[in-house]
C-alpha cells in the first residue's frame, strides 16, 4: 500500500501551491507507470480460429459450441492459415453449422486456362467465399450423383446392364469378354480394360486424350482387357465419360444442364463451370469447378442421405450402395501410413483411427488437393482445396492435417 503525506504551510500560499504541484505530478507519475506495466495474457482460443466470413448460406458456429478441443482444433487452424499452409481453402462444418473458413492467398493451376499449363507470369490468386476453384476428380463423384437420379428416373435399367449393349456400334465381337463390363464396373474403376492415368504424366495419360477425342466410347473400349470386370481397381476416367455419354444420349441434354437441373438447382448452387473438351462437351472426369462452399454442400447431402431442405436430391440407397465398400482400390500413395483405400461408386472410403476408435469417412478426392470428406460418426463434413497438382504427397500432407482435425472432435 502507498501513503501519500500532504503538508501544507499555511502562512505561505506561495509554497502550499508548489507543494500540491510537485504532489500531484508525483502521484500522477506513479499512476501512469503501474497502470501502463505490460500486461501478459493468451488470446481465447476462439480468437486464435479462423471465423466464417460471412453469415449467408450457413448457419455460423465455433469450436466451443461445436464440441472441439479448442486448443489443439485452433493450432491447426492456425498452421493451416499461415504463409507455409499449401491450402487455397479449408471449410469445415459440423451439425450443419459452419465452424470455420480459411482461404489463402496461392498460386494456381486452373483447368479453364489451358487446361491447368501455368505460365511462369501468372501470379497468385486471392481466394475468397466467391472464387471458383477446380475440383478436378471430385467431378467424377458429382457424376456418379447424377448416373444414380438417372437409374431413379428409370432412364438407366440399373448398374448391372452391359454397357455395351447401349453401343452395337462398336465394333466388339459378341463372345469378346468386354462385353461382360457392366456400368458397376465402370463405377468401381474394375472395368479390366488397360489404361494408364497416372503413371506417365499429364500429357502421355489416356486421361489426357479424352481433351480431344470425339468418339469417347470407341476411345475407352478399343484396347485390350488385362483383367476379368469386377476382379482389380485400376484409375480409369475413360469410365467416368461414358457414365456421362449415356447420360446425355438417353436424355438428349448436356452433362451441365443435367448438374444444373438434377443436382445443383435443388442445392441452391448457382454459380459453377464446367470446363469442356475442344468438342465442345463437359469433361466428366475432371472438368468442374465450384465454390468451396457448396463444395460443402455436396458433403453435407451425402451425410444427409441425399436430403437437402426437405427433399429427396438422391437416393438414399444410391448413395448406401456408393459409399459401401466395392473394391480395394490398393491405392496407398493418398495415405502417409500405407494403407490402401477403399472405392465405392466413384466415391473413396477410409478411416480415421484414434484412441482405438474407428472414424470411418467418405471422400471425393481431386488431383492436387481438392477433398470433400463426409464423416458420418461426427456428423462432419470438411472441405479442402489446394495447387499441389500431379503430386500426391501433398494429398498425403492435407489429408494428414484433416485426419489431426477429426482427432479435435469431442
């Protein structure tokens, strides 16, 4: 405690008056420094987490609220926001309340420019809540979507029709065993018909090809058959085109009037593109670009059963059958722990495992880092996007991060 004597003379007002000067500057001396000592204290965690930046199509949570481990859910945050995050976004939203929203400042490599071949003076892009952002093979899930609300509509007899039934055209003998692929075996990726996508790069993979071939059945079928239909996964967008052919034959409309009148109208989805090959068509395979908004949308309808707002978008078991296991893909390079992953209608299946509890989660996976994760047991749904094209590694990386987030759910 601090006294503070006052003496005054009273016979001279002269000094009383200097006296109370000198007194009052002291005192206030005092009181400036004590009350201006630097004062330590951590910022909440809520501070520390990236808030969703606007209040229109979701409604807005946090991490408390939403039943996270603040601490650990807000360091991650955190890292994914900083100047060495590779993340162009990261969304995430849990009981249909978005939690949180991070986009970045990056450079990138859009299909709807040159179809991704980046010139070294293109600059970065600032992602917003508006920018669009490739998907690239989460557009193949978005087909799947379609080919399902087809089957509903009994435009297509159902997965175990051979496909090429629809096509006497093509010249393949009756006996020959591609006559036994079916469309579930388009699907799951198990046609056994040779193709490579991966392995050689952008410009030597049959992916690569589909940009500028007009006949896309006769592409895809005229090759050898190296494995029986059903038996071995192989990465074949060739497969996913000609869901989308039969689609836009049986219906006489176009991949995007479908999306648009199927899919993305009952979602409220109104701004997108499709990027289209030099036919003029929408390339299924990998060709869409969206918001990552409702990019989160798409997850959520997949968590809900392919109920949105009071109605039935997709079926629900359409989606039962594409997010149950199929096939073991034996596709490792996704995972920094080895395990393979799982493939159902051209949708991949995984888990997270924590404390010996299993996570199991569904994933539209796009090159370079575009993810929509469905988390059924927490009611979850985690959106990403990313540059890190023709790399896995850094699907490795962002799926790593994703998985320490699922780990921040109480």
């Amino acid at each position: 405690m601090i006294y503070v004597r006052l003496s005054f003379r009273k016979h001279n007002p002269w000094i009383q008056t200097v006296n109370q000067k000198k007194i009052l500057i002291n005192v206030t001396l005092f009181l400036f420094t004590f009350t201006n000592l630097p004062i330590h204290s951590e910022p909440t965690a809520k501070e520390n987490c990236a808030k969703p930046i606007t209040f229109s199509d979701w409604e807005i949570s946090n991490s408390t609220e939403s039943g996270f481990d603040d601490t650990k859910f807000c360091q991650l945050v955190k890292e994914i926001s900083s100047d060495q995050s590779e993340f162009h976004s990261f969304l995430m939203e849990r009981h249909g309340k978005l939690v949180t929203e991070i986009y970045n400042t990056r450079e990138d490599h859009p299909f709807n420019k040159r179809y991704g071949l980046r010139f070294p003076f293109d600059g970065e892009t600032k992602f917003d809540t508006n920018t669009l952002h490739d998907v690239r093979s989460v557009s193949k899930s978005v087909v799947s979507l379609l080919f399902g609300i087809a089957i509903d509509k009994k435009i297509i007899d159902g997965v175990d029709t051979s496909v090429l039934s629809f096509y006497p055209e093509l010249p393949v003998a009756v006996d020959d065993s591609k006559q036994k692929i079916t469309w579930k075996h388009l699907l799951t990726m198990s046609s056994g018909l040779a193709w490579e996508e991966w392995r050689y790069g952008f410009l030597f993979s049959d992916e690569t090809r589909l940009l500028w071939k007009k006949d896309i059945p006769g592409f895809v079928f005229d090759r050898k058959i190296l494995n029986p239909p059903g038996t071995k996964f192989n990465y074949n967008g060739g497969g996913t085109s000609v869901l989308s052919d039969i689609l836009i034959l049986k219906t006489n409309k176009s991949l995007k009037e479908l999306a648009k009148e199927w899919l993305f109208d009952p979602l409220e989805i109104q701004n997108f593109e499709w990027v289209e090959d030099q036919n003029g068509r929408a390339l299924p395979h990998a060709g869409l670009r969206l918001r990552p908004r409702d990019m989160l949308k798409l997850g959520r309808l997949v968590l809900n059963h392919g109920y949105w707002k009071g109605k039935q978008i997709v079926p629900k078991q359409w989606l039962n059958d594409s997010l149950k296991f199929q096939i073991d893909s034996e596709v490792k390079i996704f995972r920094k722990d080895g395990k393979s992953l799982g493939y159902g209608y051209q949708w991949w299946l995984g888990e997270t495992i924590y404390l010996e509890k299993k996570i199991p989660w569904s994933l539209a996976l796009g090159n370079g880092g575009q993810l929509i994760f469905s988390i059924p047991s927490l009611d979850m749904v985690i959106v990403t996007t990313a540059g890190g094209y023709g790399d896995p590694t850094s699907i490795q990386r962002i799926l790593d991060v994703v998985e320490k987030i699922i780990t921040t759910a109480k």
